[in-house]
C-alpha cells in the first residue's frame, strides 16, 4: 500500500501545554473516526515546549486545502482554539507545513 505523508508545526499559547495534552489524552471518538474515515492511518502529535510537530499518513493523496473541514473538525477547532495560535474567526490553527528534506522507510512505499 502507498502511504502519503506530510509534517507541519502549530503553537500553543502561552500557559497551555497541560490543557492541550489533557485535551488530547480524551480526544473525541468521533474526531479520531472522521481521521479514519478521510484514510489518514497514522496521526502522531509531538510537543516541545509550546511548538507542536504533526506527522500524518494516508492511504490515499492529500487533496487541496480549499475543501471545507468537516463539523467536527471545526468542533474540535473552536474547542482548541483557546489553547492555539489561530488564524482567526474560523478558529484553524495557524500551522507551517515542513519540506520533507529525508526519509528511510523500509516498511513500505510512501510519497509526500
């Protein structure tokens, strides 16, 4: 199976890194089945500090940004929201996409 991937960086503010790991220690099941639902298959956070790193795969490509997040998506957002650097209104955190500059992976085929 050909995996897609694809990383990317958000920012906490400041004095909420316990409340966005507790957030995340009881995500959503319906959060977590509308990810399986879109193919994503693996889905990892990282924090250091109030920098997050996101790695994400996919059993198929990751179509164009100007499809809408689905309602629980922007749930999810809103509830966020307090805890992250958003891009406003629509409350989506604010992320930089990171290059893919190396990858080893001998498990399977990917492509970014």
């Amino acid at each position: 199976m050909t995996l897609y991937r694809r990383a990317w960086t958000m920012q906490l503010r400041e004095g909420a890194e316990a409340a966005y790991d507790d957030a995340h220690a009881a995500i959503w099941p319906e959060l977590k089945a509308q990810m399986t639902a879109s193919g994503i298959v693996r889905f990892f956070l990282y924090r250091s500090g109030r920098t997050i790193f996101a790695f994400q795969e996919r059993d198929q490509p990751f179509g164009p940004t100007t499809v809408p997040p689905s309602d629980v998506t922007v749930r999810w957002w809103r509830t966020m929201a307090p805890l992250m650097v958003t891009e406003g209104a629509n409350h989506r955190p604010v992320h930089h996409t990171l290059r893919e500059v190396f990858a080893l992976d001998t498990t399977s085929e990917t492509e970014t």
